[in-house]
C-alpha cells in the first residue's frame, strides 16, 4: 500500500480490567482477534488486534493446523464479513 499503513496492531494487557471493553470498541472500529502472546508483559499475557487498511484476505486461503485454529479463522471471517456487510 504506497504511501499508508498496511496494518495496525493493538496490543491490550489482558491483567488489565479495561481490555474487555477496548477490545470491543476496537472491534467496533474495524479490528479483529489475531493472537495471544504469552507472558510479553510483566503483568503476563496480551491480546493482540489488527486492522488491515485497504486490503482484505480470503479466509479460503488461510491454513490451519490444529481445531482451535480452524475456529479462530471463522470468527474473524465472521467479523470481517459483518464489517464488509456494514460498511455497503
């Protein structure tokens, strides 16, 4: 993407009481689940959201290895089809 950011990682504490709600008004703006990363804080573990800026990618083209990979993947197809669904 000339000129723009591909993406934008956000990164919460989920230690934190707040993360909830910030992950729901960050999903409400457009960002989506993309992982946990183990003990990243001293406070632990941090949930990781994204927002693709102006591109999109087929969840057909995604591979998982494992179940709660396949269930991971249909939940942020699910979002992303309910953005595409709003935002027409």
């Amino acid at each position: 993407m000339p000129g723009g950011m591909a993406f934008i990682s956000l990164n919460l504490p989920l230690a934190e009481a707040f993360t909830p709600q910030a992950s729901a008004e960050a999903e409400a703006l457009g960002f989506f689940f993309c992982g946990v990363v183990p003990e990243k804080l001293a406070s632990g573990d941090l949930l990781r959201l994204q927002y693709w800026n102006g591109f999109a990618v087929a969840a057909t083209s995604v591979e998982t290895a494992s179940d709660w990979g396949a269930k991971v993947l249909e939940y942020v197809a699910a979002k992303a089809a309910e953005r595409q669904k709003n935002a027409g």
